[in-house]
C-alpha cells in the first residue's frame, strides 16, 4: 500500500487534530475536577511548546507505521463469507467489491469520525491461498486474527 505525498500528509494533519482535540478535552474534565496539577499560565508557556512540538512529532511520524500491508492465508473466493464475517467483528462492512479487491469500511459512525475518513481497509489476492489486507494497522492486525481463526487454509 503505496501512500502519496499528499495522503501522507492528510494523515499527519488528521492525527494531529484528533490527539489536540484528545488533550484539550482531557484538559477541560481535569479542570472542571480541579485535579489539573498547573496553572494555565504554565500550559501556554514551555510545557505548552514542548507538548505541541511532541505532538507535532508524533503525528508527522504517525502514517509511516499506523498504516500497514499484511498477508493472511484465505482463499479470496473460496473464503469470501469468512472474510466478511472477520470484517464484521471487529466493525466493519463490505463497502464495495470488484474483480480483484474487496474494501470494507467502519459499520459505526464514532469509529467513522474517529477514524476521520481513514477506516478504509481493502483486502486483495496474491495468490489461489493468500490475500494482502491493507489499511489501519491496528484493525488489520485484528482481523488478520479473526481470518487466521475462520478460515480453512493451513497457517503457518
């Protein structure tokens, strides 16, 4: 799975804004139970900057290895019914289908929203007994699990 400059970009920008948002939410119920710990003062001064430069960091670095390609062994047809029901565990459901791939999308609207747009997950064949599934890498880990624990094919 081949990111663009642009995607990459996208990626970084949207992992920013959902941890910011993350932060300030957990600021704003931290104040309200008066168990902040710092002034406000204190926040917009040097640990105001260090927690915005590690933030930036962080999401710069974030669509290098939060998006992955992994293969699982499953028959793309003979174990398609599956795949689906894999999919479907972890909350997600067959949004499109042609020839050659299989894409699936988040079910939920907070796992939508959360996502930002980026819950994609397309699945391909490589061979007669293997797929490649590319998108998110913590739900293609776990699916990758659920394919492992439903398929027919031999795992190595």
């Amino acid at each position: 799975m081949k990111q663009t400059v642009v995607q990459y970009l996208l990626r970084a920008v949207k992992h920013l804004v959902r941890m910011a948002l993350l932060i300030v939410a957990i600021y704003f119920v931290m104040d309200a139970t008066d168990t902040l710990g710092i002034q406000q003062n204190e926040l917009l001064g040097t640990r105001g900057i260090i927690l915005a430069v590690a933030l930036v960091a962080i999401s710069a670095a974030y669509p290098s290895y939060g998006f992955v390609c992994r293969t699982a062994n499953a028959s793309f047809r003979g174990d398609r019914s599956a795949i689906i029901r894999a999919f479907g565990h972890i909350g997600y459901g067959l949004h499109s289908e042609s020839e050659g791939q299989m894409v699936f999308r988040a079910s939920g609207l907070f796992k939508r929203l959360w996502n930002m747009g980026d819950d994609k997950i397309v699945v391909t064949p490589i061979d007669n007994n293997t797929v490649e599934v590319s998108g998110v890498r913590k739900e293609v880990v776990e699916v990758i699990y659920h394919i492992a624990g439903t398929t027919q094919q031999p795992q190595e």
